[in-house]
C-alpha cells in the first residue's frame, strides 16, 4: 500500500484498551499508511476525551461528538447543551455516533429516539455530517432520520450490516455506506461480501470501528481480540478483491470519499 494514504473514519482510540499502548497504536497504524483516523464519540465523557486527543495528534485525528443509543437513557438536558458545545470544536468533524439499536436495547427505545432526534437537531444546528448507527431497527430509524438529511452536509451508516434492501434505501436517501472488518467474518460477513460490490465507489468508506470487530482472516492472529487502525489495510485488500479493483485504486477512492465527507484530511 505503499504511496495510498488511509483514513479511519471510525476507530473507538479513546478506549481503555488503548490506554497503555496508544502512541504505539496510532505509529503502527502511519507506519501501514494509515495516516488519518476520526475517533469516535459515542458519549459525552467519550467525545470530551476524544477532542482531548485530537489535540495530542492534531496531524493524525479529528474527532465526532455524540451519543450512542446504548447511553440514550442519561441523555439530559444539560447533556444536550453540552453536546452542542462540543459540535462546535474545531477538533470535530461529524456528529455522532448517534442512531437507534434494538439488538441490545441497553436504553429503552422511547429515549433512544428521543436522544437521536435531539441530535439530529443539533447536527443540523452545527451544519456537521452526521456518523450513524443502526442495529435492529431500520425503519424507525430511516423513519426519523429521513426529515433531518436535506438539513445536513452528509449522512454515513457506519459500519454497515444490513440487507440488500436496506442498503438500497440508504442509497436513495443518499447515504455513504461504511464498511468494517464485518465483512472478514466467515459467520456472519457473507451477506456484506456479496452487497459489497453494490455500493457506488463514491459513497464507499472503511473503518476498522476498533477495539471491536478483530477481522477474523488475518492470517497472523494477535494476542487479543483488540482490533487496531493499521487492519484497515486488511480490510481495504478484502473489500478491493471483492469488487475486483486494485487497493491503491480503492484506497485512493475511499481517502477522497472521507476528504468529501468530513472535509479532512486536506486535499493535498
């Protein structure tokens, strides 16, 4: 991959499982030409941190602010106004990871749609794209969220494992579709690895969404399960052999796609 500079646009680095490697983590993860990486905020104390460490990398990171539907339940008031604070620090370029998950519903789905239209709103405020999840809950998601897009720069459904016909409603609604070591998982990735060749290379993103979502394929297995930024030239090499173009031509498509995006990296 010599020559293709990489974004991350969605890596978890403010994780604890970070804490006693990190610089070493985002060094591996240049030296594989991974050069940019956006961390996610999913909480409030989550994006604090995240800003935190954009301004330790300011070269390698920006940040997104926003709250997970897994932390809806503690989402006030006073949160809200904070988070519209946050929206606004030169640190970040996205809003969220914000959205809906039934699969686990560790907040009830009264205020998960609550906190979601909330930030919605603040997005639109902020005028930042927004960083989407969904899980199990499709169509109150695109029922809420459909409104909110012609207010908003850009929409990306990160790490995206849906159906075809979800992903076909996506695109209508002109969403970016990102993609993550899901699809190097031989249980659970088929369906992605077929839908994969389907998504239109200007609205293709990659993200390794670590410490989650280890690729499974790698032919030298780490120690732990803790998934890193430098994977994504694993995935990058999967998601090119699926749609038959090389790397460096894929890699060079996504960079530009996350450049669009969140407006960085700067063209060069």
């Amino acid at each position: 991959m010599t020559g293709v500079t990489l974004v991350d646009i969605g890596i978890n680095l403010a994780h604890d499982s970070y804490d006693a490697d990190r610089p070493q983590v985002i060094e591996r993860a240049r030296a594989a030409g991974v050069t940019h990486m956006i961390v996610t905020g999913s909480s409030i104390a989550g994006t604090r941190r995240a800003i935190e460490l954009v301004r330790e990398y300011p070269q390698a990171l920006r940040a997104t602010a926003g709250v997970h539907p897994h932390h809806a339940q503690e989402f006030t008031a006073d949160q809200r106004e904070e988070l519209r604070g946050l929206l606004q620090a030169e640190e970040v370029c996205s809003a969220g990871e914000c959205g809906l998950d039934y699969f686990r519903n560790f907040s009830p789905q009264a205020d998960q749609q609550r906190a979601f239209r909330a930030q919605l709103e603040l997005a639109v405020e902020a005028k930042r794209p927004l960083f989407l999840h969904q899980r199990d809950a499709h169509s109150d998601f695109v029922a809420i969220l459909r409104d909110y897009l012609p207010r908003v720069p850009a929409a990306v459904a990160h790490c995206f494992t849906g159906t075809r016909a979800q992903l076909d409603e996506y695109l209508s609604l002109g969403l970016y579709i990102g993609v993550t070591g899901w699809i190097n998982d031989e249980r659970r990735g088929q369906l992605l690895k077929e839908l994969v060749v389907s998504i239109p290379a200007e609205r293709l993103m990659l993200e390794t969404d670590g410490p989650y979502l280890l690729p499974r394929d790698l032919a030298a297995k780490p120690a732990t399960r803790r998934n890193e930024p430098k994977y994504l030239v694993h995935i990058l090499e999967t998601v090119a052999r699926l749609r038959r173009v090389a790397p460096q031509a894929l890699g060079a498509q996504t960079t530009a796609n996350a450049q669009r995006f969140f407006g960085w990296p700067a063209v060069k």
